[in-house]
C-alpha cells in the first residue's frame, strides 16, 4: 500500500528507521483488522447462540445502560423482556 508506493518511488529506501516505522504501522493496522474481524466473528455466534436459546431459565435484573429492570436469560444472558408488576413484587423491586 503506502509503503509499497513509497519504497518503489525511492523515497524511503536508503532510511531504515522511515521503513521499520512504516512496516510496525502496518503490522499493527493488520492486527487491528484481525481483531476486530475476530470481534464481528464473535458477535455473529452469540447472537445465534442467543436466538436459538429456549430461554428455560431467566432472572430480573436492574440493567444500569436503560436504567430499568429487566428479564435476562439465565443461560445465554440474552434480555429477553419486561418483568411483570407481580414478578417486580417478587424479586423485591416493587
């Protein structure tokens, strides 16, 4: 890419600290892009570990980022809903 560019114009071949900068650069934005892709990998399975989950087992939870409580699945920590008023009464938010 750039450093190709910049080495096949002549620019920085007789500096090779300008190089090694250039190429640890690039190492570094190749193993932000792996890791990131590995990230989205991540993501993908969860969501559908989560969507195929029976949900069997769930707890209330207060959810600090919507500052509610809410349903979570025991199993796949999925939200997957509201809790009613009684099961507010029961677990001791009412």
């Amino acid at each position: 890419m750039v450093i190709n560019t910049c080495l096949s114009q002549g620019f920085f071949e007789d500096n090779p600290v300008i190089v090694k900068i250039l190429l640890m650069g690039e190492d570094k934005k190749k193993k932000i892009n792996d890791i990131k892709d590995t990230i989205k990998s991540l993501k993908t399975d969860l969501q559908e570990l989560q969507n195929t989950c029976t949900h069997s087992e769930d707890t209330i939870k207060f959810h600090p980022k919507t500052n509610s409580v809410r349903k979570i699945c025991n199993i796949c920590q999925k939200i997957i809903g509201y809790p009613t008023e009684d099961e507010l009464r029961e677990n001791d938010f009412i």
